[in-house]
C-alpha cells in the first residue's frame, strides 16, 4: 500500500482593494468684518458764538450745559457779573479756563442783543395792530383789567410759543368785541365791523363762545382753520351785538 499524500488546501484571504481617501480640506471663512460709522458731532449753533461754544466743548470733552447753567443767572438778571466763573471752568487748565470765560462773556452779549431784539420786534408788531404806542397801551390795560382768565391763559399760551402776532391780535379783538375800549377811549382801530353775520351777541354770550372756543383749540393757534373762522364770526357777532345794544 502507497503512501498518498492528501495536500492541504490553505484558503487565502481577500486582499481589500485599496482606496486612497483624498483628506478633506475645510476652506477657512473670513471673518465678518462690521464697520461701525460714528455720527459726526454737531458743532452749529443758531449764532457764530453759539457755534464756538459748541466747538469748544467737543474739544476738552465738557457738556455744553455748562454754559447754559453759568450763564442762567447772568441773563436773568442782565447782569454779566453774575456769569458762574467757577462752575465754568471746573476741571480746566489755564488756558482752556480762560478760553471758556471769553466765549461766556460773549455768548451773555450775544444774547442779551437777541433778546433785546426781539423785543423790538415784538413791540413793533403790536404798535402796529393797534395803531401805535398809546392805543396798544390802552387795549392792553383794559384786558389785563376786565378779561376772564381764561382769555388771558389763551394769551399766555401764544406767548409762550412766540406767536407774539396772534397773542396781540387776541387782545385786541377782545376789548373791540366785548366794549372794554371804544372811540372815545382813543383806540379807533378796535372798532370792528359786522361782516355778513345776522344776528347780534351780547358780552356775556361772547365770553362764553369764546371760553368754548378755547378748550376746542387747546394750544394751537386761532389764526388757522376753523379756529379762526369762528372767532372771525364771533367778533362780527359782538360788534353787531353793540350796535343793536345787547
């Protein structure tokens, strides 16, 4: 018997294919750049002085109620020796110290010519409604004697909104329309006509209008609107109304 030799089969293992993986490269993302714009600051005023002020307190990095607070005061009274020195220049050197006196010192003439100015040309305005100096003067002292307070608040408000030409206007029709002034009294202008109204109030019914017709207006001004056109009828009303006696 031969000896056979059975072979031994050694099974081979699979060889996996090989992939090359290309590395994956991540593309950096620039950062966002955000541009912040700073608002300029506001250096002009309503006067060159007022725009040097507004100039000098930007460059040493004070308020410009600084100015406003030395000079209250002063512009109170009329009086530049009561400018506020020490709160001015508190925290100033020398030189800055002296800078901001000599703007003070202006800025306090600077407003004192505005002021008065502008009372010049509210007297002007006035004188010229009422036909002059003394026939405002009149007028004028007739309402503040014999008008109710709310007509005087009325007054006030305009006022206080430098409406200096309706205030004046309110004044007048009131002592024409309510009999406080007449001819004789030396106030010709406050005389008005009837216009095309057809029926007559007296004086107590005309301050009551007018009493109605200030809560409806409230602040704004009687020369525009309806506003206007009611008083317009009212006045016409009370001057018809004296005619006939009421």
């Amino acid at each position: 018997m031969s000896d056979e030799v059975t072979p031994v089969v050694t099974p081979t293992a699979p060889v996996a294919p090989t992939v090359t993986v290309a590395p994956v490269v991540e593309t950096p993302t620039a950062p966002t750049t955000v541009t912040v714009v700073k608002e300029a600051p506001v250096y002009t005023g309503s006067s060159p002085i007022e725009t040097a002020v507004n100039v000098f307190t930007q460059s040493v990095g004070i308020d410009s109620t600084v100015f406003q607070n030395a000079l209250v005061n002063a512009l109170n009274y009329g009086d530049a020796n009561l400018i506020d020195y020490a709160a001015l220049t508190q925290g100033l050197d020398s030189e800055k110290a002296a800078q901001a006196k000599a703007l003070a010192q202006s800025l306090f003439a600077d407003t004192q010519a505005r002021q008065a100015t502008a009372v010049q040309q509210a007297q002007s305005t006035v004188y010229n409604l009422a036909g002059g100096e003394a026939n405002w003067k009149v007028a004028s002292d007739a309402f503040n004697t014999s008008a109710p307070d709310y007509l005087k608040v009325a007054v006030a408000q305009l006022l206080e909104s430098n409406n200096v030409q309706h205030a004046a206007q309110l004044v007048l029709d009131t002592v024409r329309n309510s009999g406080m002034v007449n001819t004789q009294q030396g106030v010709p202008q406050v005389q008005g006509g009837t216009g095309a109204v057809q029926q007559g109030i007296s004086q107590a019914e005309y301050f009551a209008e007018i009493h109605k017709l200030n809560k409806e207006t409230g602040n704004r001004s009687y020369a525009q609107g309806s506003s206007a056109q009611r008083l317009n009828q009212l006045n016409a009303q009370r001057a018809l109304g004296r005619q006939q006696g009421l």
